[in-house]
C-alpha cells in the first residue's frame, strides 16, 4: 500500500478503504459486507447508493453547482426553504443554510444574541446548555456543549456558559417519580436563570434526545414543556438542536414534536442531506425575523458554502424520498421493532445495563455492574471494545460517552438507515449479540465485571 497522508482519527493506525455502498450495507475494497448499523454518524438516514439523489446531484451540477449568498438565490434553495417551512412545528419557517451541525449551533448561538441587541437587551448574550450534551466541534458550538473529552483540551479559549442536569432516566434518584424527576430537571434551569440573572441570558439549547455524549437518552414527559414555560416566563429562546434527531430519526419529523413543544429555533444537519452532500440548517421564527428585519436588516452569520444549489438540490431530493418512501412512520415502526430486540439483548447479557431509544435512535449503556449501575472508570472505553468487536464482524456502531468520566455514561448508539427491513434488523441484532458477549466474556476472564 502507498503511504498515506491523510490525517485519520487514529494516527498510525490502517482503515480500510470504502469501495460502495448499497441500502444498508458498505463495501470496502478487500470486498468485505458491513452493515452501517449507525448510518455512519446518525447520517445516512436513507441508506447508500439511492439513485433518485445521484440523479438530482448530477442534474443540479449540470445546470449550476455553485453561486454565492450575496449574488443570487436559487430555485433548489427556495424549494428546500419552503418544504422545512410546511415539516417545522409552529412559525418556525424561515432558515439560513449552513454546512455542518456544528455551523448551525454557532449560527443558532449569533442569531440569538443578536436577536436580543436588535431588541436593546445586549445583556442577554449567554447561553445556557446541560451537562451532558454535544452541539458541535467549533468554539461557539463547544462552549455550549457538555462533552468533556472534546472541551478538555480548549477549556480556558471557551464562553464561560453555565450548564444544568440533563434527565438521565436510567440514573434518577430511585425513590422520586419519573414526573417529578422530569420537574425537577426543568426546574433547574429556573435556577440558573436566576443565579445568572434574566437579563443576561439569550437562550437555552438542548437536544431533544440525547446523541453523542449520552446514546439516545430520551427525556421523560413533561420535561419539555415545562422547559418551554421557564423560558417563555424569563424572555429566553429555546433553540432544540435536532441536528441527531430531525428529519424522521425518532418517528416523528422533529425529534421535539413527540412532546408538542415549539422552539424558537431549531438546528438541522446529518439526515437532512443523509450524507449525499455536507448541509445543514438553522431555523428560526417569524418573530426573530420580523425583529431582525425591522432592525439591522441583516444576520451577522455566513460561510462560502451557505445555500449553495448543489447540496439544496441533493437535500430536496433526500426530503422527497422520505416523504414518499414514508420513512418517518417506518422510524416508528421498525424503531419500535429494534429496541425490542435491544431490551431482550439487555435481559439477557449482565454487560448491557439499558437498552433504550426512541424510533431509530437507539443505544445500549454498559455497566460494571448491572445490579448497582455502577459504570466503568472510563467513559466509553467498553463501548469502544464493543464497537472494534462488531467492526471485526461486519457491523458498524457508533460511540456514546457520558462525558462524565466515572460518573456515568458508556454506551454505543444503534441507529440504521431509516430503511432497515425487519430481517436486516434480525441481522444486525446478531451481530452486535455476538459482539457484546465477546466483551463481556474477555471482562469476565479478567474479573473486571461480575
Ligand atoms: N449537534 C448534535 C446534536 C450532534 O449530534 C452533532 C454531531 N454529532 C453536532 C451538533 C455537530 O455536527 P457536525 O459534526 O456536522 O458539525
């Protein structure tokens, strides 16, 4: 093999390389099958090779690829805004492209304080966030995140943002009701709000189910709303980041419609261009528009590659596939499906302490001890075992950490294309099956669990 100098995740160290992909499987060049059990990173929702996408890429490039923001809009542009305007909850229909999660966090971060200058309160310019949440790698989206492992590094350059508990149902206090609990969670953001003063925040962002630093957390009822109360009595936006959970992840179009609440704005990436081509989005309200437009008239955010035909056409495409394949009710469904197969996994095997999700967002937390919950010393170190074992067999996972090392949190999240059929799910069931009894007997030999 020719030396390479691509700067991989794991320096030294060989990855094969992809030859295709087809539905829920990838290819690589030595003509291994793998199933992409997370569609990569919680992304290629409609799974690989759809021809309807490669022929709206190839059509847009043909006609145009490329226009700058400042210069021109374009019809792929204008449709894809029109079509999130009619999936948004509320009056959430007005979006600025971007091209990453992380570009669209930071977008939705600026558009809230400037939404506040433009209303006189250039106070209210911070952000609160919870402990365990991850918003994006950029230094505006990680100062909003709870990811130890990826702030540790940076701390000192980041915004000293407070950050509250987020609902960990799996851990709650025994004795306290999963209302309460829920209340209770809420009800610390009241609290921050005030330590820190109204006057001083512009928004609190959260992700409806918990992704990357949790694997697949679901809140309990009531958590949400009563969010939206704390923030409507204080003057605070509630920006959800459905960059993990929007476009039909969870079953629903917007992993924040399961609890009927509207937020101010709302981030998208990922599953909304399904990995054909980089794309994301913040969406905001009529009334941050109408206030902005009365203002400055103009939103301080912007990146070369913002609404640029290219990924609007491929993003149009992905939407319409959804829509006609209904793969947001097969989230549901199959979703449903899947986790049931991931609770007989955890009944079965003392290594899995949870298997929990909602639609086809799901994840497995390992424990050291099944009976107290206690969780490994290192976060994410046994899911990382798992995930190299079912690397081995053929299936593709992806990695949750607590972020609290010790404390909690070591999981791996199971997510497939939204197209998995219920045999496939069989098949990657047994897999991943084969893969943590694997890890628990290596543990068991080395009396590291029970
Ligand atoms: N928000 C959430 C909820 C995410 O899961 C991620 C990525 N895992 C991001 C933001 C950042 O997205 P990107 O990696 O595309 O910048």
């Amino acid at each position: 093999m020719t030396k390479s100098y691509v700067i991989k995740p794991e320096l030294g160290k060989e990855y094969p390389v992809i030859s295709h992909g087809k539905g829920i499987y990838l290819y690589d060049k030595e003509g291994n099958r793998y199933i992409d059990g997370s569609s990569g990173a919680v992304t290629a929702s409609i799974g690989h090779g759809v021809e309807e996408v490669a022929e709206a890429m190839y059509a847009q490039a043909k006609e145009v690829s490329f226009v700058y923001r400042s210069h021109f809009s374009s019809d792929a542009v204008e449709k894809l805004a029109t079509k999130l305007a009619e999936w948004a909850p509320g009056s959430l229909n007005w979006t600025f492209f971007v091209s990453s999660g992380s570009e669209a966090t930071e977008t939705a971060q600026k558009i809230a304080i400037q939404y506040w200058q433009e209303k006189g309160r250039p106070t209210k310019n911070r952000i609160i966030s919870r402990w365990m949440s991850y918003h994006g790698i950029t230094m505006g989206a990680l100062s909003m995140s709870g990811h130890v492992l990826r702030r540790k590094r940076f701390t000192s350059l980041l915004a000293d943002y407070p950050a509250i508990t987020g609902p960990y149902p799996y851990r709650k206090p025994e004795d306290m009701s999963l209302e309460s609990y829920a209340l209770a969670c809420a009800n610390e953001l009241e609290t921050a709000i005030l330590r820190v003063g109204p006057e001083q925040v512009a928004a609190f962002i959260a992700e409806p189910v918990i992704g990357a630093s949790g694997g697949a957390v679901v809140p309990p009822d009531g958590y949400f709303q009563r969010i939206r109360e704390i923030c409507d009595k204080y003057e605070v936006l509630f920006i959800a980041d459905e960059v993990m959970t929007g476009v039909g992840r969870t079953g629903k179009a917007f992993g924040i419609d399961h609890w009927g609440v509207v937020p101010d704005l709302m981030t998208l990436g990922k599953g909304m261009s399904a990995g054909y081509t980089p794309m994301a989005a913040t969406i905001v309200s009529d009334e941050i528009i109408e206030t902005i437009t009365k203002g400055s008239g103009s939103i301080m955010a912007g990146h070369t590659y913002s609404a640029n035909p290219q990924s609007a056409a491929v993003s149009l495409a992905v939407l319409d596939y959804v829509e006609k394949h209904q793969l947001v009710e097969k989230a549901a469904e199959q979703g449903a499906y899947l986790l049931a197969q991931l609770k007989e996994l955890a009944d079965e095997l003392p290594l899995i302490g949870e298997a929990r999700g909602l639609g086809m967002l799901c994840a497995l937390e390992f424990v050291k001890n099944k009976q107290t919950k206690e969780p490994f010393a290192l976060s994410g170190g046994v899911g990382g075992k798992v995930i190299q074992k079912a690397f081995e067999k053929g299936l593709l996972i992806y990695p949750a950490m607590g972020g609290i090392e010790g404390v909690a949190g070591d999981a791996v999240i199971i997510s497939p294309p939204l197209t998995i059929t219920t045999e496939q799910i069989d098949e990657l069931i047994s897999l991943l099956k084969e893969a943590v009894i694997a890890v628990q007997q290596e543990l068991q030999d080395k009396a590291l669990i029970g």
